[in-house]
C-alpha cells in the first residue's frame, strides 16, 4: 500500500510492501524503526499518536525503551525529511502527549 503526501511541490511516497520512501524523486534511506514510525504516523495523518502508543507498537514497550529512544527516531526522521522541527510540515510534537502527522495541502 502506498501513501502520498504533497509538500511545497515535492510528493512523500511510502511504500509499505517494499519498505521504501520518496520525497520528489529522491529516495529517502530509514532504518526499520524510523520507517515503521513514518507509517504509523502517516497512516494516522491528522490524529495525535502518543509516545505510549507509538513506543508499545513499534517497540513493544513503554517501559524498556523510554521516550529518549523516540525522540531520538522522530529527530532521524525530521532531518531525513528535511522538516524543520520549529515549523514542522510533517511532523508535529504535541508536548506531553506525542506527534502528529499533518495532513498535506495538495
């Protein structure tokens, strides 16, 4: 399943089958963690997904890992995308809570 997002020109394409990622015509290269994040995140685009919830999907735990291990994955994600955590295009932090992923004006 592929998801799109168009961004200032530039189309954010995932495809989840073959675990690859595209900004324009430029692929992007993630770790298996920072790609299982961005599809979670894309595939809730609008909602916000709590640490909680992101760190017990995608790490299987809360309580191990640690809101460091997240931040530090949504930090890799941020500069691979080219997002500017001030004003994000992507995504979002909502303090305390967790991220969202913005819906994208086409």
């Amino acid at each position: 399943m592929l998801h799109h997002a168009n961004v200032a020109m530039k189309q954010l394409v995932l495809d989840n089958v073959a675990h690859r990622v595209w900004l324009g015509a430029e692929e992007i290269l993630l770790t298996p963690r920072e790609f299982a994040v961005l599809s979670y995140l894309i595939r809730y685009t609008g909602r916000l997904v709590t640490d909680t919830e992101l760190l017990s999907v995608i790490w299987g735990s809360d309580d191990v890992i640690g809101d460091a291990a997240l931040r530090t994955v949504i930090k890799r994600l941020r500069r691979k995308l080219g997002d500017d955590p001030k004003h994000p295009r992507y995504i979002t932090t909502v303090w305390g809570h967790g991220y969202r992923f913005e819906r994208q004006i086409e």
